[in-house]
C-alpha cells in the first residue's frame, strides 16, 4: 500500500477515543486500549480510519509500533484531502 505519511502521538489508556488535532506536528490520538498485544495499534488505526471515514485497511502503522509517536500511512486520500479533513474534524 502506499499512501500519505502522517506523524501522530498516541495516547493509550485515555478515558476516550478521540482526535484531537495538531501539536507540534503530530496529530493526536487519544485511545482507552491500553498499549498491550497490539490493542492500543489497533484501536489507533481504528479510530483514524473512523476519523477519516475510510476502512481500517488504508490505514496501517509503518514506523514506531512500540513508541507513542508513530508514522502511519494512509491510502485513497490526496494530501489537500487529508489537511480539509482533519481541520474540519478536529
């Protein structure tokens, strides 16, 4: 697949799912799973995909799968796309 990159900052163990715009380059991802077997990757691409109305396989993890800043890519949304979308929905 390829796509957009995107950074983003996970937040697991958060009290909500939510997305919660830019800081300091990184869209933030607050997830209630915790970060344990791949739940909280799991509920991060979940939760981007619902955020950006796409199915769950044009998002994936492509670096920092153990970290809480991570690197996902997106496919079947054009940069431009992507920018109105996450301004609009943050």
């Amino acid at each position: 697949m390829t796509g957009i990159r995107m950074d983003i900052r996970v937040m697991p163990r958060s009290p909500r799912t939510a997305i919660e715009g830019m800081r300091e380059g990184r869209l933030i991802v607050r997830v209630t799973a915790p970060p344990v077997d791949d739940a909280a990757n799991d509920a991060v691409v979940a939760a981007i995909a619902d955020f950006l109305d796409l199915p769950k396989r044009s998002v994936r993890i492509v670096s920092g799968a153990t970290a809480r800043n991570k690197t996902v890519e997106i496919a079947g949304l054009d940069a431009e796309t992507l920018r109105r979308r996450i301004a609009i929905r943050a």
